[in-house]
C-alpha cells in the first residue's frame, strides 16, 4: 500500500490565486469609496455575472448595498502599493482616492465611478444579495466593461492581459502573473 502524500488541514479559503480588485462605489463625490477586494469571481457567462463578498462593517458594505451597483477595477503593477494600502485603511478615515492619487471618473451604466488608472473596470448591478457567515456577497450582472485603451491590440482588439501586467493575490501576498504556458483549447487543437 502506497503512503499518502497529502496532509489534511482545517477547512479554510485556500482557492488562489485571485484578483487583487479595487472595487469602487457611491453615486457622488462626497460618496466615493473603494475597498480592496480578492473574494470575488465569475458566476455565469450568458448573462455575465460575478460576485464580490464584502464583510458587513466595512462602509463601502453599506454603500454598495443601498445604490445596488459597484465597480471591479482589476489591478495591475502599477497599482499594487494603491491596492495594499486600500485593503487595510478604512474609508471612515480616509479619502482613499485622494490618498493614493487615483481619478474617480463616473462609470457609463452604473451609478458609481471607475478608477480611470485600472486598465479594466468591469461596472455591476446586484441582482442578489446572500448573507454568509462574516460576508454578504453580491450576487450581479455585469453591465458594462470599460478597457484602457493601451491595453487594446491593434490586430485583434482584444484585451492583452499580458501587455496589462495584471496582478495575483495568494494568501497574504501579491503576484505578478508569470508566462502563458497554453490557452484555452489548446491541448486538443488540430496541428
């Protein structure tokens, strides 16, 4: 009999790596917030949906659930420190915006800003709200994306994640993503 090669732990979050997203909120200026969130992911294809899961004492909690709309704004290298910093201050004491230089512009859908340094600000309507143990998450359809157009190639018009050098959280720390080892398909694709 073959000895086990794996340990069993306690039950955790142990699913990574994933976005390191400033999601951005308020329908006004003096509103405005953004919280650093990886408890996020997509839900459905057809119509586009995704969730993001917010503990309930954060203020952005109570602003996203009262406007009913929100941004994610993916990160990037670029955006690493804002997206740290964000995730461990609190709105309640900071002009996030202001304090890490970032551009609230009022997104096309919904009624809250993208921050126009993301390279991709995927804009959110709830549809359903599902209390958890220490987060609710916002179950919404994706109503809007809004690319930097840098990040767009010429050839194909499609947004190169590579060119974007988008960012990864794993357990506590931040990632650059590494090389394309394959794409979708490619392991039955035709020579």
């Amino acid at each position: 009999m073959n000895e086990k090669s794996h340990v069993s732990w306690k039950p955790g979050t142990l699913i990574y790596p994933l976005p390191a997203a400033l999601v951005s909120c308020g329908k006004t200026p003096d509103e405005y917030n953004v919280l650093t969130i990886s408890w996020l992911g997509t839900l459905c294809s057809s119509p586009p949906m995704c969730y993001v899961s917010v503990r309930r004492e954060r203020k952005s909690y109570e602003i996203i659930k009262a406007n009913g709309e929100f941004v994610i704004n993916l990160t990037n290298e670029a955006l690493a420190f804002a997206a740290d910093w964000c995730g461990v201050r609190s709105g309640r004491d900071y002009n996030k915006f202001k304090e890490m230089n970032l551009t609230p512009v009022m997104a096309e859908k919904v009624n809250a800003p993208i921050i126009k340094e993301a390279p991709l600000c995927i804009e959110c309507r709830i549809k359903e709200i599902i209390t958890l143990g220490t987060h609710d998450m916002f179950i919404s359809e994706v109503i809007n994306i809004q690319a930097d157009k840098q990040y767009i190639d010429p050839e194909t018009q499609s947004f190169d994640m590579a060119k974007a050098k988008l960012i990864a959280y794993s357990h506590g720390h931040y990632y650059k993503l590494g090389e394309e080892i394959g794409k979708f398909g490619w392991t039955v694709k035709k020579k």
